[in-house]
C-alpha cells in the first residue's frame, strides 16, 4: 500500500510560478516510478509528467515541456511538480500517481496503482 498527500495548489496569475509537492508513505518509495497527472474541468484526466526511481530520466507532456520540472527527492519520500509560466489552460486538479510494478516512467494512467486526492491549480488571466 502507497498513500499519496498532495500539497502546493492554489491560484495564481498568468505568468507565475507554483510548485507542487506530493508526500508518499507505505512501500519503499525509491524503488518506483511517481507521475503527475491534471483534470481540467468538463475534460478527461490527462498525463503531465512522469520520473523513473532515480529521478534519472523524466518525461513530459508537449503542452508543459519548457516550464514544468518533475523532481525527486527520496530521502524526503517526495515528487514535485515546478510549473513556470503558467496559463490559464494549466487550471485544473493535479494528481501525483505511484507506478510502483515500474521502476522507469510511465505515461499512461493504468501503469499507476496508487492516486493522490488532488490539488486545485487555478491560472487566472
């Protein structure tokens, strides 16, 4: 078993920075791949971002390249999500996932067993 606690959200302008954090306890977290997944409103959730067990290699959806980092901290037990330049198409739920049958990212939503609750990201314009 894996729990996830998500903290960071929040509004911001168009043009700014959030970071978020994801807190994970349970099964050895420096052995899987975590993932950053959003759901806008009226839209399917959708792939952000995603880290291999080392934070060696990450992998990000075309929409965020360029001003989202994915990053891991296993000492910490957390994942996090630096998002720049933020616009007002980022709004949405943001959902930190646990891959953990996989120790390199994964992109699709059924690779991930474990499902924070969600944090709100509101971009206003």
């Amino acid at each position: 078993q894996v729990q996830l606690v998500e903290s960071g959200g929040g509004l911001v302008q168009a043009g700014g920075s959030l970071r978020l954090s994801c807190a994970a306890s349970g099964r050895i977290f420096s052995s899987y791949a975590m993932g950053w997944f959003r759901q806008a409103p009226g839209k399917e959730r959708e792939f952000v971002a995603a880290i291999s067990w080392n934070g060696g290699s990450t992998y990000y959806a075309d929409s965020v390249k360029g001003r989202f980092t994915i990053s891991r901290d296993n000492a910490k037990n957390t994942v996090y999500l630096q998002m720049d330049s933020l616009k007002p198409e980022d709004t949405a739920v943001y959902y930190c996932a646990a891959g953990t049958r996989y120790s390199y990212y994964r992109r699709a939503e059924y690779d991930y067993d474990y499902w924070g609750q969600g944090t709100q990201v509101t971009v206003s314009s």
